[in-house]
C-alpha cells in the first residue's frame, strides 16, 4: 500500500496476484488435465509480458534522480524487490505443479514426458538422427572467452549455458559456453518412437542437451542448465505529442529485440561458478535475476500434443446462432425494429461478420466506418472492407498503432486498407484510441440511416472465442447520433465543440459523468434511501475513482465488483471498505466485458464500455461507453451480473490479505457462471 491515508494497493502488486489466479487453475484438481496445462501456459505468456513492460519500466525508475523519484508514488528499489520476491514464489510453485501434479498425471494416461537419461537404445538412435537432420543448423554454439567472445543472447530465446572441461594435451580447464535451443524453428515437444498404448515425449531441450559432445569435441560436458534473456519491450512513445508518429512506431519496432535485459531466467540448480560467469559476461545486475525451473519458455505448453485425450479437455460449449440477426433475411431492418445484443463468446461472431458483408453489398449503403485496436492476422471483417470499396462505398477506417504487441499487425492492415482504397486514419500522439465501434450509413426513402455496433471487445474474430464481451447492435438515433461525433473527433480533430448526452466518451465525459453517478448514490445513501453500485472490469487502479469508490462505501453505499485482474481498491478496511464485495472470475473464457450499473433510486443506469478504471483509460484514451435504453437488454445484463455474482466455482474473493480464496460452497448449489450463462443464452433462443 502506499505510505499516506487511503490503502491503495499497488497496480503491479494486485497483477500479480491475478496471475496467481491463472496458476491456481492449472492446481485445480477439476479443471481437465489438458487445460490445466494450458494455464501453466498462460500464467508463464503473461510473466512473459509483465517483466517486457511492467519491470523494465520499474528497471528504470532505479537509474532516474532523487528528484524525479520524489514525484513517484512509490519507492521503486522496494517495489522491484517485492516483485521480485513474489515471482520466485510463484515460480517455486510452477515447477512444483509440473514436476509433482502435472507429469505423474500425464503418466496416468500413458504419456511419459522423458529426460536424456530415461532413453532406450531405440529412442537415442532416434534423438541423435533428429538432432542431425534437424536441429544441427541452427543450435549456435559459441565458447565464451572473456571479454572476447560475448555472443548476443536474442530476446525470449532458450539456450542452455554450458560448462566444460578441456581434456586435450592432458591439460583440464574449465570453459564455458552456450548453445540455442532453436525452438523458434522446430516444435518444442518432440515424439519418441512409441510401444503400442503409451506415447513417449522429449523436449527439445533435452534433445539439444543430449548432443553437446558432438558440439564441442576434445571437451568434456560436466554439466548444462537452461538460460533465457528477456529485453525491454516498451515503446516510450506514449506521451510524445508531436512528429511523425507512425515512423516512430515502425523505427522503435526494430529496436524491441535488441532492448536492454529486463529479466535473465536460469535454472535455479545452476551451480554458482556458472552463473558468476553468465553475470559477467552478459553484464546482469541483482534485479534481472530470476530463477526457475530446468524448462523456460513454458507459454510453448499451449502446443502440448494431446494424442487425441479429448476427455481430458474442457466439454465444448459451442457457439450459440444469433438467429435473430444470422437468420435475418433483413439486417437492418431487424435492427431497425429493435436493439440486438451478442454475448462473446456464448454467441457465434457471425453476426458481427454478416453485418459488414451485408453492408458492404447493399446498394443502399454508402459509407462504414470503424476503430480498429486489434485485428487477427485473418479477418473477415477486414474483407468485408476491402469488398465494400470495390463497391463503390466510402470507408475509413481508424487504426490504433499504439495497442502493445499488435503495432506490427495493425500497421500491415493498414497499409493493405489503404491500398484497397480506404481512407485510414492513425493514431494521435500522446493519445490512444480504444473505442470498440463502428457506423454504417445508409440511404432508407431518400433520407440517412445510420446503424451502430458498440462493443466492448475488438474487432477480432479469433479473440471473439475466447474473451467474453458484449456487443450492441443499434439504429437508435440517441446513440448513432453520438457515434457518428466520435468519428468526426477522430477524423477532423473537430474536439472542441463536440458534446455527448447518451455516450460517455473518454476526453470528454467520461470521468466526470462517472464521478456524478458515484455523487448520486452516496447523496441518495446520506438520505437514507437504497443506493448501490455493481461494476465489471479488468482493472480498477485509478487513484481518483478508488477514493470516490471508498467515500460511496463510508456513506453506506453497497459496492459490488467484479473484478478480473488489477483491483488496487482495498477491501474490508475499516473505515474505508466495510460495504465492498470484490470478486474475480478466472475460468475458461477471459473476462473481458466492462459493465457499470448505478442504482439511481431503481431507475437504474446500466452501462457496457470499452474503458477500464485506470488511469490511462479515463485520462489518455478516446473511450466508449454506452447505455443500455432496450429494457429486455437491461435485464439480460443484469441476469448476467447476477449469474456472476452467484458463482461459487471460479469465483476468488479480493480481500485486503491478497489470499485469492475460492468462495465456499458449502450448503450450496455449486454455480460456475460461465456455463450457468452460456445455458442461460441458449434458454433464451428456445433451444432448450
């Protein structure tokens, strides 16, 4: 917490202890073997990073001057080494997971994870063939000479250091050297001949371990232990406000593999001679030390083999038809007659598809626009764009260069869309663009129509399976109306004499409409009448709101959050969080829907957004936030919230002790929301 009168838990600190959240699932004797090794693959992608961004931001607060550190809200040498310390914890856990649960479990179902020195005649021949046709050109063994030879340790690339003895002209020297492990070329999980009913796996690692001698002739190999280097992977071009923005993006693009080391990870049973030689002759420092397991890199167990163990994955809950809108033999007129909700991932995306394709073949149709933060590599919606060009539309597209790890991505797209014709917009600088949105413009009986899709999730078809959003379907002119204003922000940098009514709208009103909301309530509570706030998001870290949130609770406001990741909001401190609930679902989809629901004397303000509560997003991003005005809406939102608020099963509580405990359900129906809902939806469409 910080040092002055309002607990607030640090927004690194609370991340962390969602990933353990993550890594509680792959312990959970419940979750299918498979998915439990998928977590372990997504706690170790989310490490991963955490260290690129977050620490090696923290790494260089240590370097900055006394007076700059003054002005920070927290003594960086204490946080750095608190995250450390929590890290080796929850890395001494991983590898207790994989080496004590997972391994003896797999071996259950007669697969066999083998090491160098469980193999038979049969599997070596086979090893050291693989080795030979395969892995020869790419593992690149250097020795280290001092100050002579320092090879370049690529970013996120496996190697193992290497320690030798020179056994030629009866001399016995000790020499160091390290080898990559070519995972970025070949699968990670490499199968062994096999008998009949058992399968048998060997990691690369272990195959390039199995070869040293034939790397290093007139050496013997006394040892070897896998070595991983992290580098900085962030930008500093957030706050830049002026020059060419998209030639800094795509030059600093270049320099993120070669950034300076933001963690050095390294088996833990590595011996100290070889790591006094790893520190010096790569130049690590106290804090890019982290030690792990004998394997890194284990976001590669997303493509552990299954050999087929369907039973031993999550039961499919396939995509529920929005027949409504799939079904509709007029798109728009459907939607004319009514709003439409989709809830990601229950609901198949297609209706988000077969309203761009519709659009872009309709006569009547004459412009779409749309705010793209993250596209897939494959995209119908995109396609939709191009075609719609084709056929004569006007289309323009915004496109946020700034979304962390899919800059490259979204500049291909641009750059295609712009050669299809579309008119591409790009980021501001100093300001992200985070609206999930878009408009289609059509001529009905001579006069424009415009309808809205406003969501909480990208336009993504792939992350649209995973991440659980909403997605609003509109020709209310309320809405549309305003939706069409944030375009002509974006478009003509017309901000100054634009206003929102229905919208919240990041930069505009956004901040303060949900400091009103949060006002009412507690007047309404100093009046003694009902007053309540229900909220969902990913993470609430604003200082600003938190304080607001605390003086509602004090007031005797009742506060229900559901939070999945960072909630630096400090529960069941008196005085401060007596009246507040927290919890945080971590199951098969990710939690991504952002959900704000004031009480308002029962006439109650529901609203869906693309904003979190943070700093960056109430502050520094164009936002969207919606209301919710179709009442068979409103009360699906709030069945869903309900159903959240009901789970037993994934549900942690957040409690001022960071415990991460499941609620207890004892002398309860065990309810796990995200199944109660997908069923919920599917009683909804009569299909049961």
């Amino acid at each position: 917490m910080k040092e002055d009168t309002i607990p607030y838990l640090h927004r690194d600190i609370s991340w962390l202890s969602f990933n353990y959240r993550v890594l509680q699932e792959a312990m959970d004797p419940s979750v299918p073997l498979f998915e439990q090794i998928k977590f372990l693959a997504i706690y170790s992608s989310n490490s991963n990073e955490f260290f690129r961004v977050r620490v090696a931001n923290h790494r260089n607060l240590l370097r900055v001057g006394k007076k700059t550190k003054r002005q920070l809200e927290f003594e960086p040498k204490q946080l750095m080494n608190s995250i450390l310390d929590i890290v080796n914890q929850q890395q001494e856990e991983f590898s207790n997971i994989f080496e004590n649960r997972i391994i003896p479990e797999l071996r259950k179902y007669n697969i066999y994870l083998l090491r160098r020195t469980d193999l038979n005649k049969n599997q070596v021949d086979f090893v050291e063939n693989y080795f030979q046709d395969k892995l020869l050109p790419f593992v690149q063994p250097v020795l280290l000479k001092k100050q002579k030879i320092r090879p370049f340790l690529n970013n996120g690339a496996l190697y193992l250091a290497v320690w030798l003895k020179d056994n030629t002209k009866h001399r016995v020297k000790d020499e160091y050297a390290v080898v990559k492990i070519p995972s970025d070329h070949l699968p990670r999980f490499v199968q062994l001949p096999s008998p009949e009913g058992r399968q048998y796996i060997i990691m690369l690692d272990d195959i390039v371990r199995h070869s040293l001698d034939w790397l290093f002739p007139g050496y013997d190999i006394e040892d070897s232990f896998s070595i991983k280097l992290t580098r900085d992977a962030e930008l500093y071009i957030d706050d830049e406000f002026s020059g060419d923005l998209i030639t800094k993006i795509k030059n600093s693009l270049n320099k993120r593999n070669v950034g300076p080391p933001s963690r050095f990870v390294y088996d833990r049973d590595m011996p100290e001679n070889l790591l006094n030689v790893m520190i010096k002759n790569f130049h690590l420092a106290k804090y890019d030390m982290i030690p792990e397991g004998r394997y890194h890199n284990n976001f590669d167990f997303f493509s552990f083999p299954d050999f087929g163990h369907d039973h031993l994955k999550n039961a499919p809950l396939e995509p529920l038809a929005y027949t409504p809108l799939e079904n509709a033999s007029d798109i728009f007129k459907e939607i004319r007659r009514q709003d439409h909700m989709i809830h990601l991932p229950y609901h198949s995306y297609d209706s988000v598809v077969k309203f761009f394709d519709i659009a872009s073949k309709d006569p009547d149709v004459t412009h779409i626009k749309i705010i793209l933060y993250r596209v897939g590599s494959k995209s119908k919606v995109m396609e939709s764009l191009i075609n719609a060009v084709k056929a004569g539309k006007i289309v323009s597209a915004f496109i946020e260069v700034k979304a962390r790890f899919d800059e490259e991505e979204n500049l291909k797209w641009g750059e295609k869309l712009e050669k299809a014709g579309i008119k591409v917009y790009y980021s501001f600088p100093g300001l992200k663009v985070h609206s999930k949105l878009a408009i289609v413009r059509r001529i009905e009986n001579q006069i424009p129509k415009t309808y809205a899709y406003l969501s909480t999730g990208n336009f993504n078809e792939g992350t649209a399976k995973v991440y659980s959003d909403v997605g609003l379907f509109t020709a209310d002119e309320r809405l549309t109306g305003e939706a069409t204003k944030v375009f002509s922000v974006l478009e003509l940098k017309k901000s100054h004499n634009q206003t929102f009514k229905h919208l919240l709208v990041g930069q505009f009103n956004l901040r303060e409409k949900l400091g009103e909301f949060i006002d009412r309530e507690i007047d309404n509570a100093l009046k003694g009448k009902p007053a309540a706030i229900t909220l969902k998001m990913n993470s609430l870290q604003d200082q600003e709101m938190i304080e607001k949130l605390y003086e509602a609770d004090q007031a005797g406001v009742s506060i229900n959050m559901i939070i999945r990741g960072i909630c630096s909001f400090v529960p069941d401190i008196k005085g401060f969080s007596e009246n507040t609930k927290i919890i945080s679902i971590v199951d098969r989809f990710l939690e991504h829907s952002r959900i704000f629901i004031f009480h308002n004397s029962g006439n109650q303000d529901i609203y869906c957004s693309s904003a979190d509560w943070m700093v960056r997003n109430l502050s520094y991003r164009i936002e969207t936030t919606f209301p919710l005005y179709d009442e068979d809406i409103r009360q699906q939102i709030l069945d869903y919230i309900d159903i959240q608020l009901q789970d037993n099963v994934k549900a942690r509580i957040i409690d001022s002790e960071g415990q991460n405990l499941y609620k207890s359900t004892i002398n309860e129906m065990a309810i796990r929301s995200q199944e109660e809902m997908y069923y919920y939806l599917k009683r909804r469409l009569g299909d049961v």
